[in-house]
C-alpha cells in the first residue's frame, strides 16, 4: 500500500513568523540537572535544510520553560525524551536564513541560532552541477514540483514473509496477510515484533533517499515517543562504482535484512551511490541531510554505522575524513582510502595501454613483463576495468557522454571544443569545479601529473625488465592532455589544482579518520581493481599521520582459487557478520563512556579484545603480529603496490606530483649504454621523482567540515553552533575565535 504526504507539514501563519506548532500533551516529568540549554540533535545547527529542527532542551530542576521561535512563544512544544535525557521539540516551517530559538526558565534565557537552508540543497557542497536530470517519477515517485527536483514523499510497507528463501513482499494494512505469512523477528533490546518494516522515498538536495524501519502501520509515532522496535541506531548503506552523472539517478532497495531484523534503520540514496555521485562533498551533503529527515521523523539517532563495498568504502574513508561524525562505525569492504587513489592508477593505465598494445608492442610481447609495471598478478585491472574501455575513458577525456543518463541525452550540453566551449565536460576533475576551481581557458584545474615519474623503475632495478623496455617505456608513454587526449609529452598538473585537492581533503588523509572505529575484513586479492595494495594505503595514512592505527582492525582470509575473476575481496559471510557484531559492540561500549575524555580516546580505550588485527588461512585464524602466521605462513598476506609503486612511489598512494631530483647512474643497479642513458637523459631533462620528499603541494588538510559556498578551495565552517545564555546576538559558535576549525592544520608540517 502507497501512502502520499506532503513535502513537509502543513503550516501555520502567525505572528510574522511561518511555523508548524507541534503541541505537547505531556507534563513536565524530569530534568536532568540545573542546566539550561538548547541543542540541535538532527543536524549541525548551522546546516538544516527543510525548515525543520529537531531541539533537545535541558531544563532547572523543578522548573517549566517556554520555547520561542524568532521570538513567537510555541506553547507545549516541549516532550520528555525518551532516553529521559531532557526534552525534545521539533520545530519545523522556519524560514530560510538565520532563526533565533530561545528556551526561558526562572527568570533565565538561552538563545541558538539555526540557519535554516532549502531542502533542494545546496548547503556546503558548492553550486548545484548542472545539467541535471530529474528521474522521481522513475523511482516510483510523482513529476518533480521544482527544478531540484523534489517530489511529494512516498510511505510503503512490506513484510517479511516465511517462505524459504525469504522475501519482502508488499504489505496493505488495510487489507493483511495472514499472520501466519508474516515473520516476526526480535530486536537487540529484546522486542519481538511481526516483521513489517515502513519504507520512506522522498527527495532532498536534489536526490532521492529511501529510509526503511521496523513499524507497526496501527501505532503512532513520534520522535520523542518512537516505536520501541527501533533501536535508536542507523545502518547506512553506501553504494558501489564510480560514476560523474549528472542526473538524480536511479535508488536502490534497502532491505539489509540483518540489520532490519535487530531494529536498525537502514537507509540510502542516490546521491550516496558512489556509482553515480564520485564526489565526496555531495555525498556528505546528501547523507548529512538523509540523517536530518531520519532524526526529524523518528527520532534522535544513537550511532550510525556504514557498509559498502569500493566506492561503498571510498565514501567511508573520505567523509569520516572530511565530515567526522556523520558516521561513527565503518565496515568498508573492497576498499580504497580514497577515488583518487584509484584515479592515479587509471590515469597511468591509460597511457601504457596504447604504449603496450600500438606504440612498442613487440617490446611486451611476454605478460611477466606488462604485469612487472602494472603491479599485479593479472591484466583484469589493467586495461579492463582502469583502461580506456572502462574508468580511463570515462574519467579523462573531457568530451566522453558517460556523465549523462541515458547516453546521449541532453547531448546539446556537453562541451565541444568549437560548436559548445562552455558545455559539460565530462572529467572526474570537472566534477569537482566547486572544490578546485577553474582556469582561465575553462577547464578545472588539472590535478593529474607524471612529469618524472620513472614507470618500471622497481622492475628494471630486480631484473625482471631489461634496460632497453624501460628507457623505451619512459621516453614514448606519453600523457594526457588538459581535455584528457593523448599527448607525446607527460601530463603537467596545475599548482593551484594541487594546492586545492590536497588543502580540501579530497585526498583522504587519515588525520581526522584515525578518530572513529573501522573493521575492514577482506579476502585476499592481487588481481584485479580492489586489490590487497588499495586495502594497505589507508592503513598507511592512518599510521603516517597519527603515529598509530589503533582505531583500525584489518581482518584477512586467504582465497584458493586459481585464476580468480572480477572482484573476490569481500570477506566471506561469517566474517562479514562478525564485523557487523563488533562493531555494534565496540560503539556500544563507546557510547556508554560518559568520561570527559576525546572521543578518539574513548574509542581505544572501549574497543573490544577482539577487536584486533588478525588474518584467516585455510580456515584457522591467526593474530596479526609480528613474526606470525600472517607473516611467514607460504599463504601468506602479500601486496604488490600499484603502477605509481612499481615506479618507486610512496606506500601511502598519495603523491600526485613528485619533487625532482637529477637523474644520476648509479641508483639503478643496472648497466645502461651510453645512448641508452642519453635518451634517458633527454627524456628526464627536468630530473627524476624524489619520494623521499613529500609531493608538490602535498599538506595536510586546511580543516575538516569545510563549505564551498564561497567558492572553490573551501572556507572552514568551524565548530558547531551551541545555545548562549542572554539576549545577545552574533556568532553561536562554540569558540568564536575558532571559525578555522583545527588551526593546527594551516601548518605546512612534514608529516
């Protein structure tokens, strides 16, 4: 059964101020110490969108308060929480802009500032992309109302049935199955319930979202008043690939039946399928937004935990980076530390591959020696899935039709050089213009180089390249051109394209992600895209940047197969469940630490012992130590590093554009000829790499929760807003001499 509501609630007009009146028909019942305060526990309370907020206030033992909205009062809008921690009262209607809500008790007054933006975004992520295709009446859905795409909400409900296999089946409260049809299921507090869940598709920033939950259509419920099958926690699902579409897209089912089945919510949207959105600024926004309407709906989250698998992972790893706090447990699986870790790879496989294959393919006629440079033990990533059939061509050449869905459509706005100057350019670079920033001529920024880059550097060093292929290799490659062609020269980044990529974050750092607990079981992979190399850089930045990985657990199972196809780097199903296990434990644990300690702290001081790094070969798990199993065993864990590796580049996969050094004939070991060292000579006139030394423009992140609403490389929106006592207006920020969040980052450390 379909059940329509509005966008939002009706509402009320009164008093100069637009608001939705939301009467409480409680007393009164605790307080919970003589403070008086108001939070907001649905978002930031500089970033709501909607007009809606969800407040928790604290009141004065034995005291009543009267909450106020731009200085109307909202009688009985005040409810106990249920978690008996002070009161909840969502507010909802406030205009867009900034809105004063004061709470006053005993004489006594506090103030919050909320700044209210619109639901169709955007709010720190930059201008809207655009084109945009709207696809809400694909996705089950009305016709947009509006450019950005919004559409009324649409409420279904389905049950789990007790077929075998199972299946979610829709549900009609108006007209039942049999019960005996229905499953029921008992939640992780105990409640055992007909396995019917609610399903929420709406639309926000431009997307569209699906929340599904445990739910009794017969019952009420309210945030502060929620249905005791809900557990208070969130399981938030992020999809897979790498996509730069600009359209609304297409939403996936989240019938996460393990999570469900405990009383998680679960939720999902489009815009955090990485698959049609690579671009971790929209994907936070979008997840930031999807939790809002969740909290705003049901009520205050507990924790909130993330799954996925690739781009599932990258999302992960660069918004707990980037955004922390949005999610508090990560279970990445297939993992990268970040797209661009991936992207270097595709940009290099784009230019050996017409080298192999056109340009001196009787040099590489033996596989042993294509896979010496490629850092594999097979071909799959590269051409296959890096190359120009796949992510190569879709990610560099600016005039590609991959960024519009179907393809072709809207084909009038893509860029030609001549006929359409100022159309889309279809680039992984052009899809972060608000993060990097245009040059003159049009084009982003360029942020991919391989100016010095010795590729095969390793191989001809051990032997397993001759002199000849790799003095060939490097003075025929060539690179791509600003519009992603083919050039005879190597392809030149721009230094305020490097400036902004590594000053915004988007090559994840770790700094910031070294504070939340990550389980990241994997089964062995050295083949293809979603290898063991992607797995081991993140751990390398955690470690390069906070000295430790204590927050991190990497679990590892040996594989048997011969010849493996495609992607085996998800972890079998038991240990998958365990991870999930744990985790729900470890943030239990850290949830139920009231200290005064910084989370990071708390966060290694509740981890669980077996939360601990370990490998499974052949069925028998060992722990990861040094001079174990997972170390010397003839099964054990290996990594081949990636093109950038095998060319002597950093463990951590992070240097875009390496310092140079003069060429000099003794690091290499081997014996060159005289013409053989003067084409060198003339291919690296400028010199070498040098990572010994960090990269050009290679610093730590100038802040996290950064907004491009000013424009490209990002202003720090600082701490969040906290309520202040009195009437006195300005800044709500929690150290208004700290707009800059983590001043420490501005320095050009070494680290």
């Amino acid at each position: 059964m379909i059940l329509s509501s509005c966008l939002r609630r009706a509402v009320i007009v009164g008093a100069g101020v637009s608001m939705v009146l939301v009467f409480g028909t409680g007393t009164t019942l605790a307080h919970s110490d003589d403070s008086l305060g108001i939070e907001a526990v649905s978002n930031r309370a500089d970033l709501v969108s909607g007009g809606d907020v969800l407040l928790r206030v604290t009141l004065p033992r034995k005291s009543s308060g009267v909450l106020s909205v731009n200085g109307t009062p909202v009688p009985g809008a005040l409810h106990p929480a249920a978690d008996g921690r002070g009161y909840l009262a969502l507010v909802t209607g406030l205009p867009l802009g900034r809105n004063t809500i004061t709470v006053s008790a005993h004489g006594r007054k506090e103030r919050l500032t909320v700044t209210n933006h619109s639901i169709g975004g955007p709010i720190f992520s930059g201008p809207h992309l655009q084109p945009w295709l709207c696809t809400t009446a694909a996705n089950g859905l009305a016709a947009p109302l509006d450019a950005d795409c919004n559409a009324p909400t649409v409420m279904r409900f389905f049950y789990k049935n007790t077929a075998t296999p199972f299946a979610f089946v829709a549900y009609d409260p108006a007209n039942p199955p049999a019960a005996s049809l229905v499953a029921t299921t008992t939640t992780d507090r105990g409640v055992t319930v007909p396995y019917i869940v609610r399903q929420e598709t709406g639309t926000l920033n431009r997307t569209i979202y699906r929340i599904t939950v445990l739910f009794d259509p017969a019952r009420p419920w309210s945030p502060w008043a929620p249905q005791p099958a809900w557990n208070g926690k969130v399981l938030y699902l992020f999809g897979a690939g790498a996509g730069l579409q600009y359209t609304q897209g297409s939403i996936a089912a989240t019938f996460d039946d393990n999570g469900l089945s405990r009383g998680f919510a679960t939720a999902a949207a489009v815009m955090t399928n990485h698959g049609t959105n690579a671009n971790t600024k929209l994907n936070a926004e979008a997840l930031m937004m999807v939790k809002e309407r969740l909290a705003e709906t049901y009520g205050p989250i507990r924790y909130t935990i993330g799954t996925g698998c690739s781009g599932g992972a990258i999302q992960q790893h660069s918004i707990g980076d980037q955004y922390p706090g949005l999610i508090d447990g990560f279970l990445p699986v297939c993992s990268y530390p970040d797209t661009w870790s991936l992207a270097v790879n595709s940009h290099d496989c784009q230019v050996l591959t017409p080298y192999f294959n056109t340009t001196s393919p009787s040099l590489w006629t033996n596989p042993a020696h294509r896979l010496a440079i490629l850092g594999q033990t097979s071909e799959q990533e590269c051409p296959a899935q890096d190359g120009p059939p796949a992510f190569g061509g879709r990610w560099f050449p600016v005039t590609n039709t991959s960024c519009l869905v179907p393809a072709g459509v809207g084909a009038d706005f893509l860029y030609h050089p001549v006929s359409n100057p100022q159309g889309v350019r279809c680039s992984l670079d052009a899809y972060h213009i608000n993060e990097l920033g245009t040059r003159p001529d049009g084009f982003t920024f360029q942020t991919f180089d391989s100016v010095g880059v010795q590729y095969g550097l390793k191989a001809v060093q051990d032997g397993r390249i001759s002199p000849e292929q790799f003095v060939d290799l490097n003075e025929k490659i060539g690179g791509l051109d600003i519009a992603g062609n083919y050039q005879p020269q190597r392809t030149l980044a721009d230094l305020q394209g490097l400036e902004r990529i590594y000053r915004t974050g988007l090559i994840t750092y770790g700094r910031e992600l070294g504070k939340y607990p990550i389980i990241d079981a994997r089964t062995d992979d050295n083949h293809e895209m979603h290898n063991n190399s992607e797995w081991i850089f993140t751990r390398n930045r955690l470690l390069r940047s906070n000295g430790h990985a204590a927050n991190q657990v990497h679990w590892w199972e040996n594989s048997n197969v011969v010849n493996p196809v495609g992607n085996v780097s998800r972890p079998s199903a038991a240990t998958a469940l365990r991870s999930f296990n744990l985790m729900d434990q470890w943030l239990a644990a850290i949830e139920a630490d009231r200290s005064s300690q910084p989370h990071e702290k708390k966060v290694t001081r509740n981890k669980p012992a077996a939360a601990r790094d370990a490998c499974i070969i052949d069925g028998v798990e060992y722990d990861w130590t040094t001079g174990s199993a997972c170390e010397t065993h003839p099964k054990k864990f290996t990594y081949l590093g990636l093109i950038r590796m095998t060319a002597g580049g950093p463990v951590t996969n992070d240097v875009l554009k390496c310092q140079l050094k003069p060429l000099n004939r003794v690091d290499y070991g081997v014996t060159f000829t005289d013409a053989q060292w003067a084409r060198l000579q003339s291919t690296f006139a400028s010199g070498v790499c040098d990572y010994s030394k960090r990269g050009v423009a290679q610093r730590k992140p100038k802040s996290s929760w950064l907004t491009f609403a000013d424009g490209p490389g990002g202003r720090p929106l600082g701490k969040a807003p906290v309520s202040r006592s009195g009437d006195r207006h300005g800044n709500d920020h929690d150290d208004d001499d700290d707009r800059g969040g983590d001043r420490g980052n501005d320095r050009d450390d070494d680290d």
